[in-house]
C-alpha cells in the first residue's frame, strides 16, 4: 500500500541498504518528509528491525511500522552478481544511496565510491558505520552501546558508586541517523549550487562525540573528568526530580537566578533568595549547596500532589513536568494537538499509536504515508518502473536473486 508522496523531499529518490537503527532511522526521517525511499531486504530474512523490538503482537514487531514506515520494500541478495546489477540500474537515476554496512562492504561487491559516481556523478553517498570509514578502528564492528561507552556518554550516565548505566535507548543509533539526515540534506544543497554528488561519512561514535556537549573542553581546559552524579548536573540547581504527595514525581528545572526566585515565591520562601548559599546560580551549583535547596524542594513537593504542583508552578512559570512513562505519553493531550502521537493503521496490527514527525513544517510538511511495508511488497513495481520485463523478474525470484 502506498500513497502520493508530499513534503519538501518528494522528488528526492532514494536508496536504502542496511539494516538494524542507525541507517534506516536516517531513511525513516527522509522518507517522512517525502522521499522516494526504497529499501532493499535480504530476500526472505528482511531486516531484523521486524523482529525486533521487547513487547511483541503474536510474534510481530511493533517497532517496525515505525521503523519502516513510508519506505517501498524489494527483496534483492546483493551478494549475487544480478542483485549488484539491478542496484546499479537503481543508482542511475537516483539522488541519494544510503548504506550502513561494515567499511568495505560495497567495495567488496565492486560498488566503490568511484564506479558509483561514474555511474552518476550526481549521486550522494551516505555511509553510515560503528567508527567511520577511516581511522584505526574503521574496520571494527560497531553497535549503539559500544559507540556510546567509546565515546564518553555511558560513563556519565547513572551513579558514582555504580557501573554505568544506558540511556534505555539506542540513542548512539538515532544520532547517527539525524546527523546523516543533516548531512544529506546539506549534500543535496550543495549540489543544487554545482550539480556534483559527494560522500557523507557518519560514524556511530562520531555522533556520540558531537553530542556530549563541553566534557571534551572542560577537561582540555581544566582537567576536569565529568563523573556520573546521578539525578543532578554538576553546577545546575534546582534541576532534579522530586517526589509528590500521590505517588508521582516531577521535574522542576529552575537553575536560572529569576525562575529560582519565582520558585521560592511559589513556595512561600522568598528568604531562601537571600541566603548567599542560595541567591546566586553559581552558589546553588556547590555540591553541599545543591543537595540542600534539592532537600528543602523535595520536603515541599513531598506535601502536594502532583497536578496541584504542575499547576502551582506553571502559572509561576517555572519550568516543570510530571516524569511520563509510554502510557502517559500515548494520552498527553499537548502531544496530540501537535500530531506527535498519531493513530494510524499498520498492516496485521490493526489500529496503533506511533509518534509523530519532527520538524514540524508550515508549507510542505511531511507525512505518514504508510506503515513499514510487508517484505518484498513492491520488488515487482519497482523493478518493472526500472525496466525489467515480467518474465525477467520471474526468472530472478526463481533463482533466488529477489
């Protein structure tokens, strides 16, 4: 099932080799925006995203229609010669490849960065891999987990007097994958000031690095090693998660000097301003300082329940918001006004919720044109509109190319 693709990337032809997060997450975002996004599958495998997932429907992935979702599927063995053969037809006329296997696996099929632009110099290559395609660890495997210890983000999540902990996602993955979408929409700018394709390289830890803010800086410039301190931020208080009366907790983020302030009049403790422990933003940050203003919060959370708090603080306007699992999520009625969760059907799923699309754009937004594809459902299609006559597909579904 398809439909008639809208958004700013709608004549934007793209092609999706890979598998698991990181790449097609990337293909996720540009096919949300209207690209023609083809994506090839191993031929009765498909990519494990469709298995994938902790909370299954009768076996089936609810990941995947996410995951998928606006992508045309082909079953195409890119190990077999033929299969090479139909990419290269593909790549003629398309604008973007988008690739997230180990460096060297195009190469090792004779699809090296060269012969793809001799075949369309116009063509933008996005390659996605654990290390990058260059550098001492470029032929190493890569996954999230690994990308986000390497790089400095696991050792400051969770406690000091315990191991690291993970986001709870594969946040290495997604990064990757936004930073290539950025790269290839920037790619695709350029070319339209001088008609040439060019290579985009992303690594997972690449991605990593570019998101951990200053740690990198405070320890060039200081020496510093930022740790884990759990709930808190070294240096920003009030920021925490405090406890309610019902059972909940919330997040109060009033680092600021004048949110601080309106905090303590919402508290009724407009004195705790004049306490030099407390009146500035760098005094709140000491780390004695920081557990005390956290205490005397939390002791005044501790007697309101939560909607009576979020609505104390909003009208202050101090920032705040109640911690939300996926089910709280589902039924926020800010995140439906804005279709950031959306109902759509998926095929063999029924109804379901997913989350919406990011950026929201005035003109050309993008759409859910569909839910992620059953395997192969468009190889017929797509190789017919590339030329390949019925009784050619016929013969290469018989030996084992599609």
């Amino acid at each position: 099932m398809t439909a008639p693709a809208t958004g700013p990337l709608s004549d934007i032809k793209v092609i999706e080799l890979g598998s698991f997060i990181a790449g097609p997450y990337c293909g996720q975002l540009l096919a949300d925006m209207g690209a023609d996004l083809v994506k090839f599958e191993d031929p009765g495998k498909g990519d494990p995203m469709r298995q994938w997932g902790f909370a299954k429907k009768d076996g089936a992935s609810v990941w995947w229609p996410v995951i998928g979702r606006n992508k045309k599927s082909v079953t195409i063995d890119l190990r077999k010669s033929r299969g090479q053969d139909i990419l290269r037809r593909l790549l003629t006329d398309a604008d973007v490849l988008l690739e997230n296997f180990r460096p060297g696996t195009l190469e090792k099929w004779g699809l090296t960065v060269e012969a793809l632009h001799a075949l369309n110099p116009k063509l933008i290559i996005a390659r996605v891999s654990g290390y990058g395609q260059y550098g001492p660890y470029a032929e190493k495997a890569g996954f999230a987990a690994v990308a986000e210890a390497m790089g400095g983000m696991r050792t400051i999540n969770g406690y000091p007097d315990r191991l690291p902990t993970r986001t709870g996602l594969s946040i290495g993955d997604t990064l990757a994958g936004i930073y290539t979408a950025f790269g290839i929409v920037s790619a695709l700018h350029q070319r339209s000031l001088d008609g040439k394709g060019q290579v985009i390289d992303v690594g997972l830890t690449d991605a990593i690095l570019a998101s951990i803010e200053g740690i990198v800086a405070e320890y060039s410039v200081t020496g510093h090693v930022r740790g884990r301190t759990g709930l808190t931020s070294p240096g920003f208080a009030p920021s925490n998660i405090y406890p309610t009366l019902d059972g909940h907790h919330i997040v109060i983020g009033a680092n600021a000097d004048t949110i601080c302030k309106r905090l303590f009049t919402v508290m009724g403790m407009d004195f705790l301003m004049e306490d030099p422990r407390f009146a500035t933003h760098g005094a709140r940050g000491q780390p004695d300082n920081q557990a005390e203003i956290d205490r005397i919060i939390g002791d005044w959370t501790r007697t309101k329940p939560r909607d009576e708090l979020l609505a104390l603080l909003d009208g202050a306007s101090v920032p705040a918001g109640g911690v939300n699992d996926a089910a709280a999520v589902a039924t926020d009625p800010h995140f439906r006004a804005r279709d950031m969760i959306v109902e759509v059907e998926a095929q063999g799923l029924g109804r379901m919720l997913m989350q919406g699309i990011v950026p929201k754009l005035t003109r050309t937004p993008g759409a859910i044109r569909w839910t992620g594809a059953r395997l192969g459902e468009h190889t017929d299609a797509v190789l017919a509109a590339a030329g390949y006559s019925a009784e050619e597909i016929a013969a290469m579904r018989t030996g084992g190319v599609l």
